[in-house]
C-alpha cells in the first residue's frame, strides 16, 4: 500500500525542489487531489517544471492508498544513462588505447545526443595538446566522431 508520503518521498529524491499547489477534496469527504510543482535540472543544464496530481483514497479505516493520477511525472521515467555517460563511459574505457592524458565534454545535448569533447595529449616536451571532436549517435544508435578542426 503507497502513501502519498511515499510518492512524494520518491518525487523529492530527483527533483531539486516541490511544492504543493492546491487540493480537491472528493464529495464523500475522505478521498483527495493533490498538485504539486516541482523542478528538475535537465541534461543540458536546464531547470525545467511540472505540475503532477496525486490521487489519494482514504479506506474506512483511515488508510491512504495513492496513486499518480494521469501520469508518472517526467523526472521519474527519464533514464538513469544519459548521452553524456555514454560518451564518458567510452572516453574511459579508450584512454590507454587513444593515449590522452585528460578529456573534457565541452558542451552536449542529451535530448539531439550530440557533444563536442576536447581531447588532451602530452607532447614529449610536457606541453600539452588539444584536440577537438564532434560526437553523435547515427540512426542506429552508434556513436560516431569526427575531429574538428
């Protein structure tokens, strides 16, 4: 049996903040609405908002039983890897096959799963060297790279 105290709970680990809105009451005076708007930072560093409504039914007993009414809010169904982490993942796993000393994602977009990422090497002086890529996903879901130059 869920709560809206457990919906809530699990709403306020991913967001960076919620707050209530307003609540509707049920003509039998036990079972409510409740809207909330909360706030999350997207994958290209952008704060976004939603409002959501949980439904709550109050049994005889005085038992909350509730539920996401329409939808399960945004922030709990987007996916735990994002473009970034791919491209990290991967940067990580190559780094002694490449030979870089460091790597930067300089700036990416989660949602068109594109980046520019900036790859450092150390020239036999100690200086270091830069070099510039674009990344993407293709149609089929692999990562491609060129250089930019």
């Amino acid at each position: 049996m869920v709560t809206k105290d457990d919906l809530l709970k699990e709403l306020e680990s991913k967001a960076v903040r919620v707050f209530p809105l307003e609540k509707h009451t049920e003509v039998n005076g036990r079972d409510y609405y409740q809207f909330y708007r909360y706030y999350w930072i997207d994958g290209n560093d952008v704060i976004r908002s939603e409002a959501v409504c949980i439904h709550v039914v109050v049994d005889e007993n005085g038992n909350e039983h509730a539920y996401w009414k329409d939808r399960v809010p945004t922030i709990l169904t987007r996916p735990t890897s994002t473009f970034t982490d791919e491209i990290e993942n991967l940067l990580t796993q190559k780094q002694q096959e490449i030979g870089y000393v460091a790597y930067d994602v300089e700036a990416v977009n989660d949602r068109r799963q594109i980046a520019r990422v900036i790859l450092y090497f150390e020239n036999q002086d100690g200086t270091l060297n830069e070099k510039k890529y674009l990344v993407w996903k293709d149609s089929s879901g692999k990562l491609q790279y060129k250089r930019l130059v």
